[in-house]
C-alpha cells in the first residue's frame, strides 16, 4: 500500500485504532457507530470559504461599491490563497522528510529491539501520517478557492476599468466605499468612529478630480488658494 492510500485511509476513519486504542470500551463503541458519519464529515467539512461567502461577504457592496473594486480585492485574495498555498508546500515537503526519518528510527529500534522506543515511534507516524491527510486536504481546497478567485475576476474584468494598475480606480471606489461608511453611522458612533470614517471622506472630496484621479497635495493647496482669492475679488 502506497503512503497516499495509507494517508487516504486513516484519515477516512477506515483506521480507527489510534483513537480506539485509548478510549474506553464505551467512548470507542460509540466512535466505531458514528463510523461512516464520521468519515462523510471529514470527506466534506468546510475549510475556506464558499462560493457565496466570497461573493457576499468579501465582495460587498458597501466595502467594495465599484465593479473595480471587486476586482482589486480578488486579486488580493487569489493571492493571499496562493502564498498560503505556497507555504504549504513546504510542511509537506518537511512532513514527508520527517516520516522517513522517523522510518529510519523504526528500523534501528527494531534492530536494537527496543519494544517501547517502537511504540513511540509507531505513535509519531500515526501523527506524521493523520497531519500529511490534514495538509493535503487543505491544499486542495486551497486550490479550489484559487479557481473560484480566478472565475470571479474573470467575470469583474470587463473592459470598464483599468485591470493592471490597482491605483487608477482607488478615488473613485473609496469614495463611495467611504460615503457608504459615514452613511451607516449611528447616533451612537463615538468620536473617533467618527473620525476614521468622515476624515478621509473629507479627504478624497478635496483631492479627487472629476475625471476620477487624485490631486497632489500642492496642487490641492493652490486651487484652494486660488478658489479663495476669487471668493474675496468677488463677494456675494
């Protein structure tokens, strides 16, 4: 048996004696009769998000109001995902050195004939094993949750907004994002909810164009000057 179907094997439960072994005659009753629930559950339990809690609530409207926007923080997540996936590989690739270090312990032990050194070993594979099922079970659903990023952008990268630099839709979709954060305040919001919220609203009102970029600072700081010294040349 290959170490794949072996992993395949306890981690389905097929193997209950790790867990058997130290239960009470009542408790490994009691697991042996959840069996077959016991592996469907694992088969399926949920470990990253669904479909729906990444188009709902990543992607809302309030957060990210502007289609580019949804777009942008796609991109953030695939790649969060991806890293994650990326460091992943590397405890298995360690998981797999240890188990045959530890295969190497098992065969000196056995030579030795060391009874209870085999049996801790015996205990650490069985470890090494149920973690390698656990890893290879998260990095597929890794994967899964990478193609879902990849459908989604896809759908969002329309033609409307510029798909290769993340700044060129930030005023515009802030804007809205922030308006729609001052908007949900409440008359019990403190004031520094207040703040956070309502500053950099003010902000990006000062410094966004109407084509939908930022001024710079010392742009901004001349218009106002100039927009004041009309406003004393002209008095109402």
């Amino acid at each position: 048996m290959t170490q794949k179907q072996d992993t395949k094997d306890l981690a389905i439960t097929d193997d209950l004696k790790p867990i058997l072994s130290v239960l009470k005659e009542e408790d490994a009753l009691a697991v042996v009769a959840l069996k077959e629930e016991l592996t469907d559950t694992w088969t399926k339990k949920q470990i990253f998000r669904t479909e729906t809690e990444m188009r709902i609530s990543v992607l809302n409207d309030g957060k990210h109001p502007t289609q580019a926007s949804k777009y942008w923080q796609s991109v953030r997540e695939q790649n969060a995902m991806f890293e994650a996936l990326m460091g992943l590989s590397f405890d298995l690739r360690r998981n797999q050195v240890e188990r045959l270090r530890l295969e190497r312990k098992m065969e000196l032990a056995t030579e030795k004939g060391d009874d209870l050194k085999q049996m801790e070993i015996k205990i650490d594979l069985d470890e090494n094993l149920y973690g390698r099922a656990n890893m290879e079970q998260t990095a597929h659903d890794r994967v899964r949750e990478l193609n879902t990023w990849s459908k989604i952008k896809h759908e969002l990268n329309d033609g409307s907004f510029d798909s290769e630099n993340v700044n060129s839709h930030q005023a515009e979709s802030y804007k809205l994002a922030l308006t729609n954060r001052v908007n949900s305040l409440g008359p019990n919001a403190g004031p520094a909810e207040v703040v956070n919220a309502v500053g950099p609203l003010k902000t990006i009102e000062r410094l966004k164009t109407k084509d939908g970029k930022l001024l710079e600072f010392d742009e901004a700081k001349k218009l106002q000057l100039q927009a004041a010294n009309q406003q004393q040349s002209n008095p109402e």
